[in-house]
C-alpha cells in the first residue's frame, strides 16, 4: 500500500516536472509576440533646435551699397569728359559740403553727334529721365530695357554692344542741340550702361552710349535718382 502511494508521488511529481519543461517554449514565445514593436525613427526635428543649429551656421555674405549722394540732395549733378574718358559724379549736401566721385567710361568709337542712326554721343546738359534694372544681378544682359535672364561673359570677342546691368537712360534738355526730331538723345536711347567689354573702358568704344565697369555702374545708380542732371562735354 506504501509502495503504491509512493509510485504516485513519483509519477505525479514526473508529469508535473515534463508539464512545466513543455510551458517554458509557450512562455517564450507568447513573450516574443506581446513585445511592443521598435518605435520607427523620428524624423521631424522641433523648432528649437532647428533654430539652434541654424544659428550655429554663419549667414551669408551679402554685397555692399553704395550710400546715395544725400538723404534730401541740394544739388548732385554729372559730368561726363570725352577727352578724358571719364565721368565725374558731384554731390552737394544740405551742410555745403560736396563729393566728387570719378569713374572711367567708354564713349562712341563713331565720335561725338546728335543725329539719329549715327551712333555717335551726343553733348550738352541732360537728365537721368529712367533707372532700369534695380537689384538685377552683375552682367545681367538687357534687350529693349527687358531683362533677358543671361549673365554676359566679359571681354569675349565678337561679343558686341550687349546692354549690362543698369541702365540710367538719358533724356536731352537742349532743343535744337539733343532734343527734338532727328536729334533727339532720349528716342535715341542714349544710355549710361554697363558693358560686357569691360577692356576698352577708357578708351571711344561704343556705339553712341557712355559704357561702364558693371561695378561701377551699380555704384552710380545707387548714388543719383532720376532728374539728376548730366552734362556731356568734348
């Protein structure tokens, strides 16, 4: 009777060991799948710290401004010296004290004339009537005063009479001389401009306008408004 109830004890304790060996796999594999699934990355960044890091990159270079000739100009004025190739840019202030500023030009190869399809500078006293091409970028090609969306090559040969950067366009103030009919500067389109042969500045070049360094004539536009005067003399 011991003997039996022994062989129980043994055989219960047997199965109930096997039972549980059998349950370790089902609790590890029941484990494995109640596990949350890996979190995907984040790739959205807040604010501040975008804002932390841009402030940790420099800001971009940015091109100098010429000052204007003044706030509230008494007078400024423009003389333009064929002989010498050059224009000389006057400045008065408010206070009486003046400025003058020289930049080298090109004037006509053709020589010096108001007639119409002569390609020739015209003289005598004029005003700036239009400003053409505020903020275009340096060597900006312009076709009829358009912008043409290229960027002139500089000193290219055969590359022409191309129109660059800014445009100051002249209006005659002297009838008879280089205003009115078959004379006249403006219907001429006679231009301050910029140039894409920036190597015969200094030297009659062009076909009837006054040619710039584009530097320079960036430089001058910022400087006068329209109705400043320009006087152009041999």
């Amino acid at each position: 009777m011991q003997l039996r109830q022994t062989k129980r004890k043994y055989t219960a304790r047997f199965f109930w060991g096997l039972n549980f060996l059998l349950m370790i796999p089902l609790i590890f594999i029941s484990l494995v799948h109640c596990s949350p699934e890996p979190k995907p990355l984040d790739k959205t960044v807040s604010l501040s710290t975008v804002h932390s890091q841009k402030n940790l990159i420099p800001p971009p270079m940015t091109a100098k401004h010429a000052k204007p000739c003044a706030t509230l100009p008494i007078e400024s004025k423009i003389e333009i010296d064929i002989s010498e190739q050059k224009l000389y840019l006057f400045c008065r202030y408010e206070n009486g004290n003046e400025e003058v500023k020289t930049y080298p030009v090109s004037t006509s190869k053709y020589g010096i004339g108001s007639e119409a399809g002569s390609n020739k500078t015209p003289l005598g006293l004029h005003r700036i009537k239009n400003k053409i091409g505020d903020g275009a970028p340096q060597g900006m090609i312009f076709k009829a005063r358009q912008s043409t969306e290229r960027i002139a090559k500089m000193n290219v040969v055969g590359a022409g009479d191309l129109v660059t950067t800014r445009i100051m366009w002249l209006k005659g103030l002297e009838p008879g001389k280089n205003s009115g009919r078959g004379i006249d500067s403006y219907r001429r389109y006679i231009y301050i401009h910029g140039t894409a042969e920036e190597n015969k500045i200094g030297q009659p070049a062009s076909h009837g306008c006054i040619r710039m360094y584009n530097s320079d004539v960036i430089d001058l536009f910022e400087r006068v408004t329209e109705g400043t005067e320009v006087y152009i003399k041999k």
